[in-house]
C-alpha cells in the first residue's frame, strides 16, 4: 500500500510564499486523497504489488489492468508521484543541487534563461496540470507542461523539477494570480 510521505517542513513554514492553509489542504487533503484512491485500485491486483509508483507509470500502457483502472492509476497514481516530488523539492533554506545547476546551463545557457521559460510555461499552460523539467531518452533537458496528473516517467523520461499549477495549489492566496504565485515559489524551490 503507498503512504502519504511525512513533509520536511511544517505547514506555516513557506510563509509568506505559500500561506499554511493551502500547504494543509493541499498536502492533507488533495495529496491523502490520491494515496487512498491509488491503493483501491492497486489491492485489485495483487500481482502488482512491490512494483515502485515509478514503474507503474513508466510501464502505464502494458500493466495487466482493465481500462477503467489504467485511467485510474495514471490520474490517481500520477497525482500520488507527482505531489511527493513536488513537496520534496521546497523549503525555505536554500540546498542549491549543484549538478542540476550545471546540466540547465549546459542545456539553457543561464538559469535566468531557463527560469523564464519555465515560468511562462507555469504561467501559459491551460487549465489543471503541472510544469516540468525533465532530462529525456536522449538525456536533454526539456521543459513542457502536462495536463491533469500525467506523469513524464509514462513518457519515459526523468523529471528533474516540478511545479504544480493546479488551482488547490494557490487560490486560497493567490485567487486568479497564478503568475504572482510561480514568481513567489522560486523563493521556497529549496534546490535551484
Ligand atoms: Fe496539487
């Protein structure tokens, strides 16, 4: 059975980035919701159990499952993975990841440069999803967005940062200002 993974920090601690009412419906509520969806699925098939949440959704379109639960576990086992690494990734004491760093100006120049272009993906992309960074199957960095809770790992690739951009994610501060809130949560993405 998948758990809700403990956070690093407390609810009011990416104040004033990320107020403590939304870090606390988002991860007890949105987050424990996907967690307790993906294991009703998962208990359907015992045969799938000790198989990582990686490896489900990178092995998403041959798992030995009906339709109705492959759409199931690419939406609730997406939004599973997809939370744990965002979480993961913040915090408001500054872990620079020094090998990230080198790998985007290798692939972007500057960060500065690669910033912005991730953040007019967060800003421009359409409706419920997440931005990415992810090194792909020829390990080049891209970043794109995708809808709802897909996963790069289905399209094989290795994501490297995430951001969520769902409305649960800031409407509670931010309202309708969803560029006020990725410009904000550069200041509490702990590794770049
Ligand atoms: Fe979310």
């Amino acid at each position: 059975m998948f758990e809700l993974p403990k956070l690093n920090f407390a609810y009011d601690a990416l104040e004033p980035y990320m107020d403590a009412a939304t870090v606390e419906i988002h991860y007890a509520k949105h987050h424990q919701t996907y967690v307790n969806n993906l294991n009703a699925v998962i208990e359907k098939y015992p045969d799938l159990a000790g198989q990582s949440l990686e490896e489900l959704l990178k092995n998403l379109n041959t798992l030995p499952v009906s339709e109705e639960d492959r759409k199931k576990i690419r939406n609730q086992g997406g939004g599973v993975l997809n939370h744990n690494f965002f979480w993961s990734l913040l915090g408001q004491t500054k872990q620079i990841d020094t090998a990230l760093v080198a790998e985007i100006e290798t692939n972007f120049e500057t960060v500065e440069k690669f910033k912005e272009l991730f953040t007019k993906t967060a800003v421009g992309h359409f409706g419920s999803g997440w931005v990415w960074l992810v090194r792909d199957e020829n390990s080049k960095l891209q970043v794109y967005s995708l809808p709802n809770q897909d996963s790069p790992h289905t399209m094989g690739h290795t994501p490297l940062l995430t951001l969520d951009v769902w409305e649960h994610a800031y409407y509670l501060k931010y309202q309708n200002r969803r560029a006020e809130f990725v410009d904000n949560w550069w200041n509490i993405l702990r590794v770049l």
